[in-house]
C-alpha cells in the first residue's frame, strides 16, 4: 500500500469516526457531510485499487496489413 492510499483511508476512517460523534452530538441532518465526504474517499480508495490491479489494456490498433484487391 503506497503513501497515498494509507493516508485516504486513514482520513476517510477518522472522518467516519468524527461523523459517528456528530450524529451522537447533534444528530444526523449535522454529520450528513462528513459522512458523505468519508464516502468519497473509500469510492476513491477502492478505484486507485482496483486499477492498481487491472492497469487498463491499450486498446489493439487496426493492422496496417495491405488490402487485397480483387
């Protein structure tokens, strides 16, 4: 794991953690935004994962191959 996907995750767990206290605090309308930032950085977590293990594949150019003419 690199530097930058501990450090979003970390953030993203301490954002859970601060948006549970809210919600205990103040209630739910309060901690709605965090949560939903603690959100985006798990989807974003997961997408740097996910293309860590699938590099996208270079799309196959056409063959340069002559035609044939009949």
């Amino acid at each position: 794991m690199k530097l930058l996907d501990a450090l979003i995750l970390s953030l993203s767990l301490a954002l859970i953690i601060v948006g549970i206290h809210q919600t205990l605090v103040n209630g739910i309308g309060s901690s709605y935004a965090i949560f939903m930032f603690a959100v985006a950085l798990l989807f974003w977590f997961q997408l740097r994962r996910n293309q860590k293990q699938n590099p996208p594949e270079d799309i196959p150019n056409k063959s340069t191959k002559p035609k044939k003419k009949n």
